[in-house]
C-alpha cells in the first residue's frame, strides 16, 4: 500500500480467489474503515481473479458510492481484463491502463 497525497494505491497480489480474496477483502476494508476514500488497485502483479474476487470489488464499489468515495483499477493483465468485461464489471469500474494514469484521474 502506498499514499499518494489523497490516493491510496494498493497492489494486488498474484491471485484473488476463493483463498485469498477473504485477504484482500479485509486489508481493504481496514482502509475503508481507516477513511481512506480515494482507492487505486493496481493490478500489475495480478493474473487471476475468481467471482469470490469480483465480488470484493463489488463490495468496495458500493461502500465507496455511499461514502462519496471512489476506486480506479489499473494496469489489467489480458486475463484479468477479460474476467471484468465478460461479467460486465468494466462498465461498472473506472479502469486506467498505468497506475500513472489511474492517479490522475483524481487529480
């Protein structure tokens, strides 16, 4: 994780699946639950989600929308861009090719 003035960046690991997603849920909600509002995730590293991975973002879209807060995905491998448009999560998700461009979509 790093902050980048009002952004949290966080890089996701390898794999967000049913084993570790319960992981990435719970770092996430323990920014969320710090006041971070400003969330992006950096897929650079990540080559796989499952649907239990989709549904963590899901949940972290949601809170963010009521708590005027908002995430920006980046960086997608081919696979994992492929999960989020064929479950039709890219239409849901502000999504940036670099972290680089990701940030400054809050600027």
């Amino acid at each position: 994780m790093q902050v980048i003035g009002e952004v949290t960046v966080v890089t996701l690991p390898a794999r967000v699946d049913t084993t570790s997603a319960r992981d990435v849920e719970a770092d996430l909600n323990e920014l969320l639950d710090a006041g971070a509002r400003n969330l992006v995730a950096d897929f650079g590293a990540n080559e796989y989600v499952s649907s239990a991975g989709l549904r963590v973002f899901l949940a972290v879209l949601k809170f963010l929308e009521k708590n005027d807060g908002r995430i920006v995905l980046c960086a997608m491998q081919p696979f994992v861009t492929d999960v989020f448009q064929i479950s039709g999560f890219s239409e849901l998700f502000a999504i940036a090719g670099t972290r680089e461009e990701a940030l400054a979509l809050f600027a």
